[in-house]
C-alpha cells in the first residue's frame, strides 16, 4: 500500500492526472492482493513445514500458534484474489486491456512466492522478485491507472522503494536463517552465509537511501522531498546500528521486521510529504 500511495502521488506530480475512482479501484484491489498472497503464504509455509511451533516465535502467524483452520486461509486467500481479478477488470476496461496481463503476472508471482511445485521463496531470488513487483512494477500498474501512461520518470522514482522492500525479506531471510536450513530453503541468506549478507542489508540501505537525492539532483523527485528525507536518513542510520547491534536471529526477528518496518515507513513518509507538498505549490 505504501508503493501504491507513493505513486498515485507521484502519477498526479509528474503528469497532473487524477481519477477518484481508478484511485478508489485500485486501492482495493492492491489490498485484496497483499492479503491474499500473504493469506497464500501463511497457508504453504505452513502446509510445507516452514512455520512450525518449534522454530517459529512470531505470534501473528495464526495457523501455527492459534489453531486456524488451514483450509479457511486457502478460501478467503482464493476469495481475495477473485475480487481484485473483478476489479482488474474493471480498471482495464477504463485503460487498456493490457492491464489484465500486469495484474495477472503480479497475481500470479504473489502465489507462486510460497505455491506451486517451485516456491520463488526456497531459492535465492525471493528478494529481487518481492522489490521488484511489490516496488517497481506495481509502482508503474499504479502510475498508468492514475495517468494512462508509462514514463522513464515513474521506474526511476521506484528504485528507492523496489530497494527498501528487498530489504525487509532480506531482514526477514537473515532472522530465518537456521530455520529456513531445516525447512529446506536456499535463500540469499543461506546462499551467501551470514558474513556476507551483512554487507548485502547494508548496501540496499545505503543505496536505497542514497538513490533519493540522486533522484532529486536529476528532477525526478520535486527539491520538496529532501527536508523530509533528511530526517527519514537520521531515523533510518541509528534504527539500523541498533539491528545490527542486536543481531539477526530468530529470538530477535520481531524487533528487526519492527526496525526495517520503521526505516522503510521513514524513507516511504518522505516520498509522500515531499510529494504532497510540492503539489501543495504548483
């Protein structure tokens, strides 16, 4: 929801369309599809054994320590998806009908993440697919329903968030580490080993980060962002040091996915101020 936020924003900055009800449409759509891939996930990570009470410590995850029925997580999963395919409908037939293939392909990644013969999660490439759909490409789905258009402008301005949200799996996969070894995953985590992926969180953050000035140096981002970035870089430099201070384990995962939620909340909440005032001038 926050790269849907950042680029219904960005869409009205850098083209001056807007539309209430594509905005509307697409919200709920974008939220029926979260819920559903993360009911999706919850459903075979639990099914295939990687969330299990013994390694997994995270009280949210209700199947495992809530007794929730499997099979009703499966449903509404398969539910939610039904809605937002009726309203990919419904925005493609305002737009193009090439919209159904974007939302198809993003639909399709958010099951196969976890479903299906070859889970994208068990290998090393769960990090580049969740930046890379949740931050770029529906970043660019939303930029085209508000604008009916597609710009260079628009992918440069994702890379910050297609960074960020890499990032936050990265977290997650490192606090996962010796569980994920049991349950049979190769993530980047495992595929690097721990040394190495230290240096890997810390260059998405670095570039992440850095990619917004840069951004804004290029006038992709309005001059607006940068008051608000530069506080978002203090919250985000001393958040970080204090994760690493921590450690990545499992006994620690819960404050770490709190601490990049925080860095990522920081980064996103500068997009839309900056974004939000610079239309507050023009």
């Amino acid at each position: 929801m926050a790269t849907f936020i950042c680029a219904s924003l960005y869409a009205v900055y850098d083209s001056g369309s807007w539309s209430w009800l594509r905005f509307l449409l697409m919200a709920v759509a974008v939220l029926c599809v979260d819920m559903g891939t993360t009911g999706f996930n919850s459903y075979y990570d639990y099914i295939n054994g990687t969330d299990n009470k013994h390694y997994n410590l995270e009280k949210d995850k209700v199947l495992v320590h809530d007794g929730v029925n499997p099979l009703a997580a499966l449903i509404i999963s398969l539910g939610l998806f039904g809605c937002a395919a009726i309203l990919g409908l419904m925005l493609a037939s305002m737009t193009s009908w090439y919209l159904i293939l974007a939302g198809g392909a993003c639909m399709l990644v958010g099951y196969a993440y976890t479903g299906g013969p070859f889970p994208i999660s068990r290998t090393p490439f769960g990090e580049l697919f969740a930046g890379l759909f949740l931050g770029t490409i529906l970043f660019l789905i939303t930029y085209f329903v508000i604008s009916e258009s597609v710009t260079l402008a628009a992918a440069l301005a994702s890379i910050p968030l297609l960074l960020l949200i890499a990032m936050i799996l990265s977290i997650n996969n490192a606090c996962d580490h010796d569980a994920d070894i049991i349950a049979g995953r190769n993530t980047v985590a495992i595929f690097l080993g721990k040394r190495i992926n230290k240096w890997v969180l810390r260059t998405q953050l670095i570039i992440g980060y850095a990619s917004v000035p840069i951004l804004v140096v290029f006038s992709i981002f309005p001059y607006t962002v940068v008051p608000f970035f530069s506080i978002a870089s203090i919250v985000a430099v001393k958040e970080f040091i204090t994760m690493e201070k921590r450690g990545f384990s499992l006994e620690t995962k819960g404050p770490s996915m709190g601490g990049i939620s925080k860095i990522f909340l920081s980064l996103v909440f500068s997009m839309i101020l900056g974004l939000a005032l610079a239309l507050l001038l023009l």
